[in-house]
C-alpha cells in the first residue's frame, strides 16, 4: 500500500513518521488518518479513439465527399488498441512538458488509527 502519499511521500513510513513529528495544535478527535493520493494520467480525460476516428471520418467526408465516404471505416481492433496507446502516450508526454498534469487526485486505501496507538505503535 506505498505511495504516492500525500505530501508527497513516498512511503506510507514517511507518511507515518511526518504525522508523528507534526500534530495538530488542536485534537477534537484523537484519531489520524493516512490514506494514499492517486492523481490520475492526463490522458485518463482525452476520450477514446472509438469517437474519435469516425470525428475524422466525417470531416473528410464533408470536405471531400463520396471519395472519403469509406476512410477509416474498416480499422481492426488491434489498431484501434495501438492509436490509442500512442495519443494516451503523446497527451501525458505533452502535459507534462507544458505543466497540464492533473493537479487533483483520488484518496485510496484511507485507515483511521487512535492517535495515542498510532504514536506507541511507532514510536
């Protein structure tokens, strides 16, 4: 159950040991919480190559008529696979070199722990 963790750390430990060393001033409820941060790939949100080739398909067909009625058309499926493999690689790879990375990400693996057993635990 390691990392990426909140923070960010890269060991739930580090997580752990970061907790311990920095408490809360104030502790309406003596319990603390670890759980791990999964930001998601950019390319999680660029769609599917299912909607995007038949987009294409009909765009050449408006500009170019009956003689791009049937592009694109018949792609097997191990195609399809491949394109978008690379567009989900080419997205991530441009995202992260112009700074478009997700900023957000989804809490996993959440434990709630009594904080006087949390620091006896690891102390």
């Amino acid at each position: 159950m390691d990392g990426p963790w909140s923070g960010p750390f890269p060991t739930r430990d580090a997580a752990t040991r970061y907790a311990l060393d920095h408490p809360p001033l104030v502790c309406d409820h003596p319990r603390v919480f670890l759980a791990r941060a999964v930001t998601p790939a950019a390319s999680l949100f660029l769609g599917s190559v299912d909607a995007l080739l038949p987009e294409a398909a009909s765009a050449a067909a408006s500009l170019h008529g009956a003689a791009a009625s049937g592009w694109l058309a018949n792609v097997p499926g191990d195609q399809l696979d491949d394109l978008q493999v690379q567009l989900d690689q080419v997205f991530d790879a441009w995202a992260a070199r112009h700074g478009y990375q997700p900023t957000f990400f989804r809490v996993e693996d959440v434990t709630g722990h009594r904080l006087t057993e949390f620091i006896a635990e690891h102390a």
